[in-house]
C-alpha cells in the first residue's frame, strides 16, 4: 500500500489535470487505505467508459437500433458469409435466454433486418440471416462509430497507442483468469456470483479451468461496482459497446 502522498507526478503537466486528480486527492485524504495510483486507474477507465457509451449509444439512436439488435447483428455479420446462425447459436453468444432471442429476432424480421431459413442440414432447424437491408444498417453504424472514438482517442499518440493496448490487455486478462467470464447483460451481482461459483463447481474436475470465487461490493469512494456497465469493443458483442 502507497503511503499517503501527493498524486501528482512530477513529470505531470498542471494544464493536462483532470478532475480525478482532484477527486484523488480527496479521497486518499479521507480513507488512507486507498492506494492513489489504482485509485486514478479505475476512475479514468471508468469515467471513459462512460464516454464511449454514451457515444455509442447516440450512433445506435440515428440508426434505430437497440443495443440487443445491434449486437445480433453483429454476431450474424462475424459469422461470415452466408452470414447465417442458427438462434440457439445467438443465444448462447450473447448470453441470452432463447425466449427473448425469439423476441429479438421477431422485431428484426419485421424490420426486413434478418430473416429465417430452414436449415438445409436438419429439417426441425432454422438458421437466421442478416439481408440486405440489415448489413447497410449495420456498416453504417460501425463506420460511424469507428470514426467517432478515433476522434475520442485523438489525443493519443501512434507510440502511445501500443503500450496503453499492452496494458489493459494486461489487466484484463487478469481479470478473466482471477473471476472468469464477464457478466451477462442485465445480470446483477448476486446472479453473477452464483453462476460464477457454479462455473468454479463445474470446473472442479479441470484443475487448469478453475476461477476463485467472485466478490462484489462497493467501489473506493462510493462508486459501486455494477456488473451491467461492464463494456467491450463496439465488434465483440458481448456487453457494452458490442451490446450497445
């Protein structure tokens, strides 16, 4: 643990500081067992996430489309041609019930974004497809977005760019080995532990695939720790901004 200290670094220039900095510095002041240095960590990606999303979320709006229909897009387009999944696939993907896939898939077929074919190798399945009219719509809200957080990352340099990707890939696959897979979307935390401590028991006979247990509770300084605004590239699909 970091002694109680300035945070500011000597090699920080007083016109770049932030907010955090500030909100730093009041809080080491208040609860001395803060380490400042994660302190400003987790509170910039936080507060970055909360940019990228609202970005997001803004694209996904002039494009009428809802974070769940984006992100089926997006898993039908990765698929590669013939850009076809069966539903249970998409389920399963997008850590979604098949219930509510079906309800998806319905307000997206009404739009004429997929539609549903039988499926050639299995006379009881059914396999759906992204048409025409749903790729536009989906490159179109990629290409917007993409342009957009290159504008957000603007301030970063070329050279700054590797090492800042070597370091949250860092963290983040800490993070995946030490709690396991990332929430489901709208999955609050008890449900998260639960399934993360049922992962862990079906895991006990794979000694390599085993995840400690998780454990949730508040943030430093009041924030509290949601699992739901857990957030991922605007291509994975699986949260945040794949799920936006």
């Amino acid at each position: 643990m970091m002694s109680r200290h300035s945070t500011r670094s000597k090699s920080q220039d007083p016109a770049v500081r932030d907010h955090i900095d500030e909100h730093v510095g009041r809080a080491v002041r208040e609860f001395p067992e803060i380490d400042p240095s994660v302190e400003q960590i987790v509170s910039r990606v936080e507060k970055l996430a909360r940019y990228i999303n609202k970005s997001a979320a803004e694209t996904l709006a002039r494009h009428r489309l809802t974070d769940g229909e984006y992100k089926v897009l997006v898993k039908l387009r990765l698929a590669g041609e013939p850009y076809q999944v069966s539903p249970g696939e998409l389920s399963e993907q997008v850590m979604l019930s098949t219930g509510a896939m079906t309800n998806r898939l319905d307000r997206l077929e009404e739009r004429g974004l997929v539609v549903r074919k039988p499926d050639p190798h299995d006379r009881r399945g059914v396999l759906v497809e992204i048409t025409p009219a749903g790729q536009e719509m989906l490159v179109a809200a990629v290409r917007e977005q993409a342009a957009k957080e290159i504008g957000l990352l603007e301030g970063l340099t070329e050279s700054d760019r590797p090492e800042l990707i070597d370091l949250l890939r860092k963290v983040l696959v800490r993070l995946q080995d030490l709690m396991g897979a990332p929430p489901r979307p709208g999955e609050d935390a008890g449900e998260w532990t639960l399934r993360a401590r049922a992962d862990q028991t079906d895991a006990t006979s794979n000694p390599q695939s085993m995840r400690r247990p998780v454990v949730l509770g508040p943030g430093c300084c009041g924030r509290v720790i949601e699992p739901r605004d857990v957030s991922s590239s605007k291509l994975d699909g699986d949260g945040g901004s794949g799920d936006r």
